[in-house]
C-alpha cells in the first residue's frame, strides 16, 4: 500500500465527467479530496490523496490521462528555498498542513508530504523562499 | 563582586575572559546560582534579527565634473533624500522603487551596495554659480562612492506586540499576513536571546556602546525614536511592551549580506532585516539577575491588528516560551504562532560575538552617556494652530 498526493486538473471539456468516482469503482482506491476548486481559466482543479496498491495507482493515472485529466506531482508544488530563507518561521503559523515547521536547532523545514497545496504560505515570506510549481 | 570594564578587557586581552550568550547563561545561573555565576562570567552575548523599518544609510557620492548639487536623488529608482548638502544623501530601508514598487525599494539598494554590486544613480538640480550641472545619470558601487553607513534610527526594540487578526478577511500588516478569525498570530523579539531584555534598564548599553551590526562593528548613536523607557514592567524589569529603542551606525561598507538582508511585506511595504549583537559586561550580580532572564519570564501583549486605530484591542499578554510553543490561546481558541525575527541567526550572531570577544578582536566599551530611563512616546494629534 502506497499514499501518493495528485493534483487533477480537468479541462473545460471534461469538467462534468465523473472521473473521480471511477477511481473507487474501477481501481478500488481510497482517496482524500484536500482541494478542489474551479479557476478562472474554467478549469476544474483538484488535489487527492490516493491510497492503494501501486500496481493499481499507475492503472489509475493511465486512465485519468487517457480521459483527458492533467496530473501533476502535487508532492513537489511547494517548494522552500533554502538558500535565501532567514529562519523567521512566519510561514509556520500559516501552513494548514503543518508542513513547515521549525526543527530543535530553531532551523525552518518543509516536509513536502503533509502539504495540502492550500497556498496560504505563497505571499507570506519576507524574502521570497517560497515559491510554487503549480 | 564588581568588575569594571577595563578589568574585563584585560582579561579578554590576556585570553582569560570567560564569556557565554544569553541563551547559555540561564542553565549556568540555574547551576551555580547569582554570586558565583558573577563572579565566574564576564560577558554575555546578546543578539537580534529582525525586520527593523526605521533603517536606512548615509551616502556621498564625490563629485562630478562639472559638479551638481543634487536636490533630488534616485538610486536604482528609489528616491532618496538629498536635501543635504550637495553630494550627500539619505537612502530609507523602506522607500519604494519608483518603477518596480514593492518589488524593490531602499533595503534592496543598502543590500545591493552591500553585496558590491553596480546601482544606478540619477540626480537633477536647479543649477547654481559653483555647481553648474543640472542632471547627472551614472553608475556607482561601494568602492566608487566615498562614505557610506548605516544609520538607524529605530532599532532593537526592547519587546514588542504580538498581532492577530479578529476580522472575517485576510490583512497584511508589518507583522506579515494575519489570517481572519484569529487565524494566526504573529511575534517579532528574539526574547531571551533580545539585548534590551537583558540590560533592562539600561545599566551597561548606552551612547557609545561598540556592537555587532550588520556582520561588522557598530556603534549605538543615540537613543532610538520612540524611546519609551517608562512602559510597563514586570518586576524582573521586563517591560510587557514595546520600551527601549537604540539608534545604531555602522560600516555599510564592511557589512555582509548574511546580517542585513531586505524584504518585503507583501501589501505593507518594504523592510530590512538587520542583525545586531551586544556584548553585555557582568559588572556585578545586579546584572546576572537581568542575565538570567529566560522566554517563559518575559510576556508580550497581543493585539488586534484589524482594527485600524492607533490603539489596539488587547487578548492579554502570553509569554515567550508559550509563543515558541507554536500555539497560543485566545478567547479559548488555539492559535498558531510564527516569529518575524529569526532566532536561529540571533544565536548564529551571539557566538559570532562570543568568539570574537573569546579571541581578543571585540574588546567592551562604556558608555559616554546614558540612555534616558524617563520619558514616553507622544502621540500626534490633529489640530489647528490655535488649538496647540
């Protein structure tokens, strides 16, 4: 059993299709909507926690492509530079996810597994280390 | 058992000084007790890092051929005051940049000029007999331009506000974003580690008082704007406040971009984290009972930050330890804190200082003068002229 983070992004086409549903159906997995939301773009976006087999997982993602879904690595949307952050750890008190953090030296980290991708660190930082690849 | 400070620089020119931060100096206390640790100790370092507006340098560019006498300056775009003399001017940390906003502004220029690279300078002038030249457009960098420092004139406040945000929307403030519904809550004193909150009342920093600015040395000018000594105190002397202010100068020149680095709030402005360090003398066990000071016994107060008005509603004071805890309770609601300052570079800079004093290159200084332990801030209130 494997947990992966996937950010679906849905055309304007395919926005009605019930995609998601089949991910239970067909691949028997469990999943965890922590985002969903509809850009200005008109594009669906949507970011899950998905549990399962791997075997099944890789199934899962040929299937979304094939139905015209966009994946991205969500694991990697937040990303902390380390070489510009000062330590302040303003970020910390606005991460959902409790994904920054500060470590016993009083050092600023970033475990990309418990971020949500909610974003509400983006225009936070002081001196620019934070910075999103979605 | 007293030490004067001119025992205490024979001993750090002989190597015998024995020095600790104000971070190590708590358990020594807890172990040794006052009288010994007074005895034992004979500096303790203190250190800040924080985003410090009311920053900003001095410089004089030389002069050209045919000269100007500057009246409006730009560098990189950002205005600064030039309304001294001729080739002198004034940068501000949080002067905006003309053409890029908050994107870039006076802490930007002071960290470019630290780094050594090229800036931009645009001036105009009205012209005179003896400085003919009405405009002039050039490039300069640190080793062009003649004097450049750092002049301060708020820094290192001893405490500060803790801010929240009681209101339905986001704000953005200079204690950074403030989520709604008490979302967050946001700090900005080193606390233990803070130089005013070890030398409470001033005792041994004053006018004169050689420190660590900016990764070279510094001096304090002055006491800083706002200087308000009388807030309220615990009685371990710790004011629940903002209190105690310092003007600082410095060596732009010989500063490092490690300890002066520009930022920006976003929806407020521009800032300048500033690093600061002070060696504070262990004179007698007076001062080993400020010394000792640890987070759990210095409290700030927080405030709501959405309402617009000079003075704030309060939730009460919290200490430091519970800050650092990353959560704190208001209106029985857990809330997460963050620092605006950041503590691991206070003690990166405490150890800096302890080993420069360790080995002979920082040696303590008195004070000429003292700072005023009596005064508050005033407010300015809208009138007419008949009315003041």
């Amino acid at each position: 059993m494997v947990t992966e983070k996937l950010m679906l992004i849905f055309p304007p086409n395919i926005v009605k299709k019930p995609v998601v549903y089949r991910i239970v159906k067909d691949f028997d997995l469990e999943f965890n909507i922590l985002r969903a939301e509809i850009t200005s773009d008109l594009e669906g976006k949507m970011l899950l926690e998905i549990k399962g087999s791997k075997e099944r997982i890789n199934e899962c993602k040929s299937y979304l492509v094939k139905e015209g879904v966009e994946l991205e690595e969500a694991a990697k949307g937040i990303i902390l530079d380390k070489d510009k952050c000062v330590n302040c750890g303003i970020c910390i008190s606005l991460c959902l996810g409790k994904a920054f953090y500060l470590k016993d030296n009083y050092e600023v980290n970033f475990d990309q597994n418990k971020c949500i991708l909610c974003g509400l660190c983006l225009n936070c930082c002081p001196v620019k280390a934070i910075k999103s690849k979605i | 058992m007293t030490k004067t400070i001119d025992e205490i620089n024979e001993k750090i020119k002989s190597g015998k000084v024995v020095v600790l931060t104000a971070e190590e100096i708590i358990s020594y206390v807890e172990e040794n007790g006052i009288k010994k640790t007074a005895s034992d100790i004979d500096v303790v370092t203190t250190a800040t890092f924080s985003p410090m507006c009311s920053s900003g340098a001095f410089i004089n560019f030389g002069h050209s051929d045919p000269p100007i006498k500057m009246s409006k300056v730009w560098l990189n775009d950002v205005p600064a005051y030039a309304g001294i003399a001729a080739v002198d001017a004034y940068i501000g940390a949080t002067e905006l940049s003309e053409t890029e906003g908050m994107n870039y502004g006076g802490a930007y220029v002071i960290e470019d000029l630290i780094a050594g690279k090229n800036i931009k300078l645009r001036a105009t002038a009205y012209g005179t007999d003896c400085y003919p030249r009405k405009e002039i457009n050039t490039y300069i960098n640190k080793d062009t331009i003649n004097q450049a420092y750092l002049f301060n004139p708020r820094n290192v406040y001893q405490n500060y506000s803790v801010a929240t945000n009681s209101s339905p929307k986001t704000i953005y403030t200079y204690m950074g974003k403030l989520l709604p519904h008490f979302g967050n809550a946001t700090y900005s004193s080193a606390g233990q580690l803070s130089p005013m909150l070890n030398d409470p009342y001033y005792r041994t920093i004053g006018i004169g008082t050689k420190i660590f600015l900016g990764g070279t040395v510094g001096f304090v000018a002055w006491q800083g704007t706002q200087h308000n000594p009388e807030t309220e105190r615990l009685p371990n002397g710790v004011p629940v406040g903002g209190a105690g202010t310092l003007a600082l100068i410095g060596d732009l020149k010989q500063m490092s971009t490690k300890f002066i680095k520009a930022a920006t709030f976003t929806g407020y402005g521009i800032t300048m984290f500033v690093g600061v360090g002070i060696p504070i003398p262990v004179i007698d066990s007076e001062m080993v009972e400020y010394l000792k000071v640890k987070d759990e016994d210095i409290y700030a107060t927080v405030y709501d930050y959405s309402v617009q008005r000079r003075n704030k509603p309060s939730y009460g004071r919290v200490s430091y330890k519970e800050l650092r805890s990353g959560k704190i309770t208001i209106h029985k609601r857990e809330v997460p804190t963050g620092s605006i300052s950041s503590y691991l570079k206070a003690r990166e800079i405490a150890h800096i200082l302890k080993d420069q004093i360790k080995n002979g290159t920082f040696t303590l200084t008195q004070p000429v003068a003292n700072l005023p332990t009596e005064g508050t801030v005033k407010a300015l209130d809208i009138v007419s002229e008949e009315e003041l």
